[in-house]
C-alpha cells in the first residue's frame, strides 16, 4: 500500500510536469503495474493531456500559474498517503507539492537566466570585439587604388544565378596548401594595417592562387568588407562577394555575417524589403547560434523597421 | 565459369535464407548527396556446395547502410575478378566506380572460415588495403561485417562499426490478455535476432557492459521492477536489485566496476550508484524531484541525467569528484535521456520542439544544438560505439519501430519489424573478438 502511494506521488509530479509523463510516468505508470494498474489508468489520459498547458510557460504569472495543477493533484490522490488519510494530512501533503512545484519552476528560472546572462556576457564580448575591430576599420584612411582593379572582379565574378559550382566546397581540402597560409596572412596584415585598396588587389591575387583552399571562404568574405570601405567604394562588388561565399560556402561560419552585411547593402541602395529578407534569415537561420550577427540584425531590424 | 554459378546460386540461397530469418528490414530514407561509388564484386568461394554466407553481399548492405557509398549493383559490374590479376582498372572506370573490393571465401576442417580481400583505388590504380578476417562458420556474417568495418576505416578515416549488435525490446500485443515482451539481441544490421528473454511482463532500459560481454535489464517478471545482469555467453542472470519503488534505467559505469541505477526507494527517484562487487549503493542525487535516466560521461567522472528539478525535465551534470551538479541544456522545454557518444563531446537525447519529440544533438563544447530527426515521438536514441550514427525508437502508423540517423542529421534509415512494436534499443560497444 506505501508504495502505491509513492508512485501516485511520482505520477503526480510527473503530471504536473506535463511532457515528462513521456518518459518518467510511463516507467512509473509500469512500475505499478499490478497494485496501482487502475491508479495508472486515472492518470494516464489526464497526463497527457497536460502536454498541452505545459507548452506556454507562464513566466508572467507564476503566481497564477499553480493554480490548475492544484486540482489535478486533489483529484489524483486521494487521501491515501498515511492509509484512511484524515483532510489535513491530504491538505498538507497538497500543499507541500505546491510549494515543491513553486520551488521547482523558480529554480529553472533561476537556472535559465543565469545561463542567459552566461550568453550575453559572451555576446557583449563578442561585439565588443567586433566594434573595435569595425571603428578600426572606419578610422583608417584610404589608399590610391586604380578602378579597374575594383571594378575587375565584378565582371568575374559569377553572379548568384551563375550559380558557382556547388561542388567545390566539397573538392576544397581542409588542409591549407602549402603557401596559402602565408599568402592569406599577407592579405589580412594589410586589412589589419587598415591599407584597404592594397588589402582589396592582395585578397583578389589570392583567390586566384588558391580557387579552393581553406581560408578561401574568409578571403570571400574579406573582399565583401574590403569592398565596402575602399575608396571608392562599391556596394555591388561587395554584394557579389558575399553572395559568391553564400552559394559556395554555405556552411561557412562567415555565412551569418555575410547575410547581415548583404541585408545592410540592400537597405542602403533602397531596396528595404530584399534587405528584410536577409535579416530575417539571419534571425531565422542562425537565432539559436551564438553568432553576433544575429543581435546586429534584430538592432538593425528595430531601428529601421 | 560453374564457379559462377555456384557464387551466384549460393547468394541467391543466402539471401533467401536471410530473410526469412531477419526480423529487421532496413529500408534507407536518406543518403547522403554525394555517396563514394564502390563496386562489392562477388567473392570467389573456394569450398564444396554452397558457400556458408554471401561475405560480399553482406558488405555491400553495411556499406549501403552507413549511407556514404552507393554500391554497384552486381548486374551492371563488366567483370568478377577475385584476385590482383584479373582486376583491369578499366572496366571499373567504364561504370564510374571509385574502389572496387574482391574476396575469396574457403572453409577449412567444416568449421574455420577465411575471408580474403583486396580493396582496390580505382583513380590512383593502386591497392589501398588487403587482409583475412578467421574465425567460425557460424560467425561468418560477423566476419563479413569486419571486412565492412576495415573497407570503411580506410576509405573514411572513422573506424566502422558494423560488426557490432543491437539490443532491443519488442512487445506483441495481445488483446485477448497480458502482452508478450521480448528482448532481442541482433547483428547492427538487424539480421541473426535471438530472443533473450521472453515474459509476459514488461521489460525495459536494456544496456551493455562497457565490455559488450554482459547486459542490463529491468524486469518486471516477479510483478515489480527489478535490475538484473546477464551474461551473454552462458546466459547466467544475477538479479542485482529488489527495492520497493522504482528499479530502472541501469547504466554502467565506463571501466565496467559500477553501476549507475535509479531507485525510488527512499521516495523519489534518485540517482544511486552499485558496486558490482560488493553490491554497496552510494546514493548520487538527493532531490525531490524526479532524477533519472543516468548516463556516464566516457571518462566516468561525471553522470548527465535527466532532472525536472527546474520545474520541466533537463538534462543535468553530475561531477562524482566534486559533487556540483549543473544544467546542461537550455533550449527547448524538454530534454531528457541523454546519451554520450565515445567522444565525450556529442550527446544525444529526446528534444521537444514544437509539440514533438524528437532527436537532437548538442555538442557540449560549443553548447550547439541540432535536431536530427524529422519524425515523431521519437524516443530512447543510442549511439553507435564509432559515434557516427544514432539508433532510436519512433512510431510508423500505430506502430513501434526502429530508425537510425547520422550524427549530422545527413543519412537515415528505419528498421521496420514484422510484427509488433519494437523500442529501447541499445547498440554495442565494439565487441572483441
């Protein structure tokens, strides 16, 4: 008889966990098996239906939100725990369930929004990081560069209908080629030493040097930036840079970014809802990653939208 | 020429035989998009009547199955050689296949079997891997699957994990009275199942030890729950527990000396531990909300389980050295039943989004998560002992059945029953010889 009252506890917590009655009250539910088959029956149907209720997670009103698991638990055990069960034994045990519950769902929230200040602060780092690097950007000067070396790579380059081979990214070996990591370096020094046109030709030589290797993803998405603060500057080779990472390497970590930087592209040449698109499919795609884009994206989105 | 014949009379035999006896059927419903082309020839049979098992029919299946190659069917294959010198790269080329294995099956004294292959580079024309797997006539379709496993290693770099075996709880319904459970031990590929138990009760939570040489079980068979151990090679049982309340979800511990359980006898579910030895339990988690589902970390210093501690059923992080517990996932409002792939880095366990359940992935270094599955109240996933594939449970109609998806979500294949409901599957470690 004790036990059947520990696993009509069990059930009723289960219960008022809702989906958990998947798992742990089908093991409690057979775990009584002989003694409580009739108990189980009780709860199985009302278990399942609690599935439903749980899904909306009532954060705003928690103070509210014990109150429908109440009378679930009064119909599911009967004054039993102590054998004939006098009403106030029945009315305590009650409500040390509520107030185990309580404690239970504080101590998530608890848990959640410390793991969301965990986030955050490495977000904010994050930015941080970016912002810096982005003002260093903006601050640096700009050098002489000779327009047909801009211009050159918007004709060669396929536009996002061209379609680039969509089997290179998997021809393009993860091991750098012998070179290419110098090369790559060389490029980025410049981008560091905010010597923009030079950084633009160094980056454009590169690809052409290494069609398929490791870093050629980033020098892409490098030329996109590059494109973006050189002088002068042009919206449309940057855009076809990012869209060449976007069809050839769309796993790329640089993909989140990139579609950011497209969506600003297209809002600055007036096109707001092409703009909105790929902000939205930054939120969309990458919300549940750590991506910085995806914060830049919803700050962009609320203060231009 | 009649050596053919016989070669291919004795596959036809095989495969008959094979199925009629196979419980499982596996149907792939993904591939990957880009699977290396590999031509499985026939191998030569070098014995009197009809060879004991298809050895190459048998490769070609696992490889299929790991969804990364697309073996050439046999029809289309312009020659059947069987040693070095009669493989002519060009009639490889002709049908665009990019490796090409041959074998030759002998039987010596009725019972010692040999393979031996030779695993040829189409493109570079070289010989890439050649070997013999020995052993008993019985085990020829293991033997078979450890050529599987070396021809993958050397073409993917990831140790295959074919030659390895499933548990699984199967249960008849019976409408007329109590259901009939019965737990099935099988080959990964599904095929040879033996009943290991049969019981009129439930059976659950079926686990190997880290050795693959004994298994873990609840059963209800005394009419309450209760963990037993079996060994596989004698059958001998031990029943290890029999608490009032709850007895489940047994988990050992890597090194194979102790034994996570959940026991509800002081209440609540908790996280007990069980010297196999001495039989002395140290109880690990003192909550009272529900803690079950216990599953060690590969370096045995610390247990995921699932707790609704936190108002709604998450996985959390046991440290046995310093006893700090800690929340593992964040997303979704239901995550349970973890399970830690070899690694140490990907776990798998039961995700609810949007209503389903489902399978997902979070890697526990980047906190990444990723849902592999696009079915239904799928449930109970395990993971291959090379990490590369999740076996689990779902539902197809009303009814109860296996499937298996890649660690990327990329391949995914079911393993369909004949006949009732088929759930808690369980792979292997890799198994010795």
């Amino acid at each position: 008889m004790r036990y059947v009252s520990k696993a009509l506890l069990a059930n009723g917590l289960a219960l008022a966990v809702g989906p958990f009655c998947f798992l742990a009250a089908a093991q409690a539910q057979d775990y009584i098996d002989v003694e409580a088959e009739r108990a189980a029956q009780a709860v199985n149907p009302s278990s399942s239906s609690a599935v439903q209720p749980a899904q909306s997670y009532p954060v705003t009103s928690y103070g509210i939100g014990s109150a429908p698991a109440a009378p679930a638990i009064q119909g599911e055990s009967p004054p039993s725990p102590v054998g004939g069960g006098s009403g106030n034994a029945g009315q305590l045990l009650m409500k040390v369930q509520q107030l185990q519950q309580e404690v239970m769902r504080l101590n998530g929230m608890v848990e959640e929004q410390a793991h969301e200040l965990r986030t955050l602060k490495a977000q904010s780092l994050e930015r941080y990081i970016d912002l810096d690097r982005r003002l260093g950007l903006l601050a640096g000067g700009s050098g002489g560069l000779s327009p047909e070396t801009a211009v050159e790579p918007a004709d060669s380059a396929p536009t996002d209908e061209a379609a680039a081979p969509r089997s290179s990214p998997a021809a393009a070996t993860s091991d750098a080629q012998p070179g290419e990591a110098q090369a790559y370096q060389a490029a980025y020094a410049l981008v560091r030493n905010q010597q923009f046109n030079q950084a633009v030709t160094a980056f454009q030589q590169f690809l052409q040097d290494y069609p398929s290797g490791r870093f050629t993803p980033n020098a892409h998405y490098w030329l996109g930036e590059l494109y973006l603060v050189a002088s002068p500057t042009d919206a449309e080779a940057a855009r076809q840079s990012f869209m060449l990472l976007l069809d050839m390497y769309p796993d790329d970590s640089k993909v989140p970014d990139a579609l950011f930087k497209l969506g600003r592209i297209h809002y600055t040449k007036g096109n707001r809802e092409r703009a909105r698109e790929f902000l939205d499919r930054v939120i969309s795609e990458y919300g549940s990653t750590n991506s910085a884009a995806v914060k830049l994206a919803q700050d962009f989105i609320s203060e231009n939208y | 020429m009649k050596h053919l014949t016989a070669v291919i009379l004795g596959a036809v035999i095989a495969l008959a035989a094979m199925s009629a006896r196979a419980q499982l059927v596996i149907e792939i419903t993904q591939g990957m998009d880009n699977p290396t082309p590999i031509a499985v020839v026939p191998f030569a049979w070098q014995g009197t009547g009809a060879p004991p098992e298809d050895a190459a029919q048998v490769i070609d299946a696992d490889l299929a199955r790991s969804g990364q190659f697309d073996p050439v069917d046999r029809g289309d294959m312009l020659a059947r050689p069987s040693t070095q010198e009669q493989v002519f790269y060009r009639d490889w080329r002709a049908i665009n296949s990019d490796y090409v294995l041959i074998g030759r099956v002998s039987v010596t004294g009725q019972v010692q079997m040999r393979i031996e292959y030779e695993l040829f580079d189409v493109n570079r024309q070289a010989r890439v891997l050649h070997g013999y797997e020995e052993g008993h006539v019985n085990e020829a379709r293991m033997l078979s699957h450890r050529v599987a496993d070396e021809v993958y290693e050397t073409l993917t770099g990831i140790p295959g994990a074919f030659a390895t075996r499933l548990l699984y709880v199967s249960v008849t319904r019976n409408p007329a009275g109590k259901d009939y459970y019965r737990l099935t031990l099988a080959d990964a590929d599904g095929a040879r199942p033996i009943v290991l138990l049969e019981s009129r009760e439930p059976i659950m939570a079926p686990t190997w030890s880290p050795d693959g040489k004994h298994i873990a079980y609840v059963s209800f068979e005394t009419s309450r729950p209760a963990i037993y151990r079996q060994e596989l090679a004698t059958g001998a049982r031990e029943q290890l527990t029999n608490f009032r309340g709850l007895n489940g979800a047994p988990a050992w511990s890597p090194d194979g000396s102790t034994m996570a359980m959940v026991l509800s006898k002081d209440g609540n579910p908790d996280i007990y531990l069980m010297d196999l030895r001495s039989k002395q339990l140290t109880q690990v988690t003192r909550h009272y909300a529900i803690d079950t589902e216990p599953a060690w970390m590969p370096d045995g210093r610390s247990l995921m389980f699932t707790s609704d501690r936190g108002g709604r059923p998450q996985i959390y992080r046991y440290d046995l050295r310093s006893g700090a517990t800690d929340r593992v996932t964040f997303e979704g409002s239901y995550n349970a039943r973890a399970r830690i792939a070899q690694d140490g880095r990907n776990m798998v366990m039961v995700h609810q989004s949007g209503g389903r359940f489902h399978i997902a992935l979070q890697d526990l270094v980047s906190n990444r998560l990723q849902v592999l599955t696009s079915t239904e109240l799928d449930e109970s996933p395990s993971i291959a002992p090379n990490g590369s594939m999740v076996l689990y449970g779902t539902k197809s109609g009303d009814r109860g059945i296996l499937a298996a998806v890649s660690v990327d979500g990329g391949v995914k294949f079911r393993l369909p029953v004949r006949e009732g409901d088929v759930r808690e599957p369980a792979w292997s470690p890799y198994l010795s010889r």
